[in-house]
C-alpha cells in the first residue's frame, strides 16, 4: 500500500470479456466473453487467471453468479435461468448446464438478479405486459421513511 498504485488489466485479450464475479471463497472468477462469436460463460483460476479457463456455458451465457456456497454458478441464456454444479476439489471440474426456470425478467447492462444468503430464491425484476393502463403512465414511486410507514399499516401492538 505504498507507493503510487497502477492500475493493470486482468485479463487483456482481442475478445470482450465483462462481468467478472469472484467465487465466494475468492480462488475462482466467472465472467462472460464473446470469444467464440456469441457471449458465453468461463471460469478461471483468480488471482492467477493465465493458470486455466473452463467454458461453463454450451449454448450462449450471461450475467454469471455464483451461488452462496460456491458449488453452482448461475446465467441467463435468453429467458432461461441455468445452473451448473461446480467442485473445484482436487481440481476444478463444471457439470452440465440445466435449466433451473424460464421467464420474461429484466435483463439490463449491469448484473440484474441476486440470489438469496441460502440459495433457494431469486431477486429479479419481472417484466410485465403492456396494457393501456400501463403504456398510458409511467410511474415510480418511493416512500420515505418506510419503517414508520410499515408500522402505520401494520401495526404490532406493542
């Protein structure tokens, strides 16, 4: 930490690579990359990213995460959500991809799901259809002070 820092790139390729995420143990990056003509999903070894590179992927990836306990990393492949099981014991090895659930969700430039502290739910944006009461008004709404408001409207009797 001392010095004047610099700043080096990761990985520096003729491809596009993007949306690094670091496995929750931190030995293990995904990302997505364009490197074969559509964006997939790899992993490598982190810090040491030139040590091996597996395609998770087989037919176009997104939006790599992994799952809490590191064991599953999931991507969006169009409007399916996939997972791949993952053991990097005694050496890193990626199962197939299955589909997990299909759905119209948000999909945007930046990561747009998360994934609960258990693995067992999703945080996503469901797009929703057009209606005429919808397409006639765009609104967003916030609420300050939220907590006071929760307990206006629910009450816990103390």
């Amino acid at each position: 930490m001392e010095g004047e820092p610099t700043a080096e790139p990761l990985l520096q390729t003729q491809f596009s690579e993007t949306r690094a995420t670091i496995s929750p143990e931190g030995g293990w990056m995904a990302y997505m990359s364009n490197e074969s003509g559509q964006w997939e999903v790899f992993v490598r070894p982190f810090p040491n990213v030139d040590e091996g590179k597996w395609q998770i992927s087989s037919d176009g990836g997104v939006a790599p995460v992994w799952g809490p306990d590191g064991q599953e990393l999931f991507y969006r492949n169009g409007e399916t959500m996939m997972v791949v099981r993952i053991k990097t014991e005694p050496i890193f090895t990626a199962g197939n991809p299955e589909v997990l659930f299909t759905g119209r969700y948000f999909t945007g430039a930046a990561r747009h799901y998360d994934i609960s502290a258990d693995g067992q739910r999703f945080l996503m944006i469901k797009e929703g259809g057009q209606t005429e009461e919808t397409s006639a008004r765009d609104e967003l709404i916030i609420v300050l002070n939220w907590f006071e408001e929760l307990q206006r409207l629910v009450p816990t009797g103390e």
